[in-house]
C-alpha cells in the first residue's frame, strides 16, 4: 500500500486513476508487489490507508 500510494503521488494520480494503472500497467504491479492472482484494493481502500496515515 505504501508503494501504491508513492506511485500515485509521484505521478499525481487520484485514488480511481491508481486502482486502474495498478489493472493496467504490468509495471506497476511488479513496483508494489501485487502478483497477478492477488486482487487489487479499489480507489477507496486507497483513500482509506492514506487518511489513517495522515492521523498517525
């Protein structure tokens, strides 16, 4: 999630343009870690782990 959310701050992309790059780019998904058969978390899961970051 860390990575993911690195990725979308890099390159400025909001939580429903992150969920569809890390559908899309094969890249993405090798940088986070996120294997092929694993699900990838939705635009508010996202949103979610980065508010619980900002709290801590």
């Amino acid at each position: 999630m860390v990575k993911a959310i690195f990725l979308q701050h890099m390159l400025n992309l909001g939580d429903p343009r992150l969920e569809d790059q890390l559908i899309n780019r094969l890249s993405f998904q090798r940088f986070t870690r996120i294997n092929l058969d694993q699900g990838i978390p939705d635009f508010a899961t996202f949103w979610r782990f980065e508010e619980a970051l900002k709290e801590q």
